[in-house]
C-alpha cells in the first residue's frame, strides 16, 4: 500500500509539472511578464496590509500603497529596501506577516560574513509542499529526477534544509566524511546523486573522494552549487573529478543555482541550454561581448528566472553597474520583500532579447525551450583598485584559479586579493595540507594569470597551516576574498 500510494502521488505531480512546463514553453514570452506585472500590485498591497514594519516604513516616506497602480509609479515613488534596513534593528516578528510566528516551521539564516549582520528567511507549514513543488520541478527540468532513481544529498552549511515530497534526501551539512560514506553504501542502489553544496566544500568533497578510491567514473553524480560566484573554470574542474561529460549529459550535470536566506527561495537556476551558452562565451570572446555589451574577460553566469515568482529590476549603481532588486510576489509567503536590493550585479535581458543574441551569434541551437527571462550574473561587487585605476576583480582569480587543473589540486580554493606597497595586485592563495612547492605554484599561476590580463601580480602560495586569513576553514562562513 504505501508503494501504491507514492506512486500516485508521482503520478499525480508529473501531471501538475506537465501542465507548467507546457504554460512555459507554449505561452509567449510577455504573456509570462504580464502575468508576473499583474501580480506585483496585489502583492505590494498585501506586504502593506500585513507587515507592521512595512506599514510604518511606507507611511515614513510618505507613499500611500493606493496610490501604486502602475509600473511607472512603483519604480518611482515605493522605497528600496536593504538587509540593514529590514534587519538591522528590527523584530523578527514585526517584518513577518500579521506581525506573528505562530505558523512558522522553518528559519533560514544568512552566514553574515560580508557585512557582519544576519538576515533571515521563514517558512510556514502551509507553504512547505508549495516550495518542495519548485524544487522538484526544477530537478526534474534538469536532472530527470522522475525517469531515474534518485538519491539527493544535501551538504549546505548551517542547517539549510531542502524540502521535497517525493525523493529520500540526506541532510549531512559540513560533514564531507558523511558524504563520502553515504556515497560509499548507496552507490549500487540509485541511478543517480544530487549534490548540493557550495563549490570550495565539494572541491574537498570530490578530491578527498578520489584519494580514498571512490570510483566517480562508475557513479553517476548530479551537482548544484552556489552560494557565491561560481566560474566556469571551477564548473569543468568538478567535471573533471567526477568524469563528467558535457556532450553527454547521462554521464552527470553540474548546475549552479542563486538564492537569498531571506527570500527563502531560488532566484535565479541553470538549464542545459544555459550552461551551453555560458561555456560558448568561455570559449568565443566575441560571443561573450554580445551577452555582456561589451568586453570582458571572463563569461558570467547565465541563468533564467520566473516572473509570476519574483518581479526583478535593475538600478544603476555609482559605477554603472546594474543592481538587482527584488520583490516577491507569492501573497503566502511569510516576509513578503518588496523592492529588495540583493547588493549582486545582474544585468536583466527579455527572452526576445536573448534569443535575438543567439540568432545574430549563431548560437540558434541553444535557445531555452521555457520562454523565460534571463540574468548575466556576476555576483557581488567584489574587486579592488589601485592607485593607478586598474581594477581586479575576485571573478578574475576565480576563472584564473581552476583553469589548469593540476594547479588546482594543490590549492584550496581559499585566497585573498589585496595591494602591495607599490600598488601591485597580491593574491595570496592557501595551499592544500601537505602542497610545500611554493616556487614552482607561484610561478606557474603568474603565467596563467598572464594570459588572463596585463596587470602587475604578486602571487604569493602560503603554506596550509600558514594562511593567516582563517586556517581551518570549516565551511560555515563565505570567503572574505578581499
């Protein structure tokens, strides 16, 4: 009977997903706008009706949520709103609706290892099989999660849990011998493995997995990271661990997803004809000018979103840069965000925009069949300048860092970008336990990043125990990279 009964419930979500990837491939790209446009006003008025803070906060800049009946005047008059505007001195309770925790199930944290202070995220027990619903929708869009037999380990820090009716999951945190060893017992008895975790963990993850001889060759294993700016370069080490094969996608896909504690949800998520697209731009620097309008040396992530979910903006900041802001639009969510500013450089395109680059690039081929919206992402602003004007950014080194893979194997992935005395680039990296060749890796990576840039470096490799920004580096905290 309980077969019986999960093979319903299968049977009935596969219809439900049929229905949506139909609404999204079939309806014309501005119907899921507008779509998405209608829900931003009902959502708007609800955060109003129901938050206290916010109630207070728009009645302070003088907007009257009645008078928001068009785009125009949204973007105009309603306030952005920040983490430490909503956070920073604020109860928990007052920025959730009705001003009550009675229902929630779940709290979300951020790392606070940019800025120092914590954001959150809540979920109550009646949205619970609403978010398990986007989730499996989106591995089943990209790992056919309901053709094979799937086994999902999640190993993000802090207690992040991942909500799912109909797959077994493991929630092992940190804990990389705990990954290896459930790998180890469940190798035989599942087509495949999801991982998700963030990118410098699975590192250690699958090369502390290849020293102890698992073999990854005969284990077809899914990966999702994020968390931070995830490189291409990064994105074929992990496949060249794993024996992932990009032309094949039954040997195993490497996907990133962006996602904020605080909204609780996934922003912004990879298909296959979106990673194609980004690893073209990799290889064809004139591709990667038309997706960026202009040049860059490295190709940014390249991902879709969903307007009836999150209405997304840009701003220009004081460099020009294009900041995203976000404001949810689920009326049940528990801290309805309205004009968010997540702080991470994103530039918007259409999907007619998109596909319009494609054609034009000859890249016809790799147009997504869901007609949804796109983000060029490079994350947050994390770069320094020196006195001369030239600028490194932390999304340079990271391209840098894995693109000779035997290099790789012999850092972390941990570094710090700073300035020397004469106003050169120091990128310090930590090296892996036991790596003492600190000449030849310095050597090496200055001609890596030679072919990458023309500014002055100063590589400087440190010894594991020796890296004096953070030795034991335990996962539960981003990178300060700069």
């Amino acid at each position: 009977m309980p077969n019986l009964f999960k093979d319903i419930i299968k049977r009935v979500i596969r219809w439900q997903y049929g229905r949506i990837s139909f609404y999204l491939s079939d309806s014309e790209p501005e119907k899921l706008m507008e779509d998405g446009r209608k829900k931003l006003f009902e959502a708007f008025r609800n955060a109003a009706d129901i938050i206290p803070f916010y109630q207070t906060y728009l009645k302070k800049n003088q907007v009257n949520p009645a008078d928001i009946t068009t785009i125009e005047a949204f973007e105009r008059h309603v306030p952005i709103v920040n983490k430490e505007i909503i956070f920073s001195n604020t109860f928990l309770k007052d920025i959730c609706a009705n001003g009550s925790l009675e229902d929630v199930c779940l709290v979300y944290s951020s790392s606070g290892s940019s800025s120092g202070a914590f954001s959150f995220g809540m979920e109550t027990w009646r949205n619970r099989s609403r978010i398990a619903m986007g989730l499996e929708f989106m591995l089943d869009n990209a790992f056919q999660i309901f053709k094979q037999k799937t086994f999902i380990i999640n190993c993000l820090p802090m207690g992040v849990k991942i909500f799912t009716r109909t797959l077994p999951i493991a929630e092992t945190s940190v804990r990389e011998d705990v990954v290896l060893a459930l790998l180890m017992k469940l190798k035989d008895e599942f087509d495949q493995f999801i991982i998700i975790g963030e990118s410098l963990f699975l590192k250690k993850v699958f090369e502390d997995g290849e020293a102890m001889g698992i073999p990854w060759e005969k284990i077809k294993v899914n990966v999702i990271t994020g968390g931070e700016y995830v490189s291409e370069s990064f994105r074929s080490y992990l496949a060249s661990l794993l024996h992932i094969d990009f032309d094949d996608p039954e040997s195993g896909i490497i996907a990133v997803n962006m996602g904020l504690s605080e909204l609780s949800l996934s922003i912004f998520s990879e298909c296959p004809e979106t990673i194609r697209i980004r690893r073209a731009a990799g290889r064809d620097r004139e591709f990667r000018n038309a997706l960026m309008g202009g040049d860059v040396s490295y190709p940014p992530l390249i991902m879709q979103y969903y307007p009836s979910q999150t209405w997304l903006e840009n701003i220009m900041d004081a460099d020009g840069n294009p900041r995203l802001i976000v404001s949810l639009l689920d009326k049940k969510v528990k801290i309805p965000l309205m004009r968010y500013d997540t702080e991470d450089i994103v530039q918007l395109y259409s999907y007619p925009e998109m596909v319009k680059i494609l054609k034009e690039s000859g890249h016809a081929d790799m147009i997504p069949r869901f007609k949804l919206p796109f983000g060029i992402i490079t994350g947050k602003r994390l770069d320094i300048k020196n006195s001369r004007g030239s600028t490194l950014s932390v999304c340079e080194v990271k391209e840098v860092l894995f693109q000779n893979f035997t290099l790789s194997r012999k850092i972390t992935g941990n570094f710090k970008l700073s300035l020397s005395p004469d106003q050169h680039f120091v990128v310090t990296l930590q090296l892996l336990k036991g790596v003492i060749n600190q000449a030849e890796i310095e050597a090496s990576y200055l001609s890596e990043f030679q072919k990458q840039t023309d500014q002055k470096i100063q590589i400087k490799p440190v010894p594991y125990l020796e890296y004096g920004y953070g030795i034991e580096h335990n996962f539960e905290r981003k990178n300060q990279y700069v």
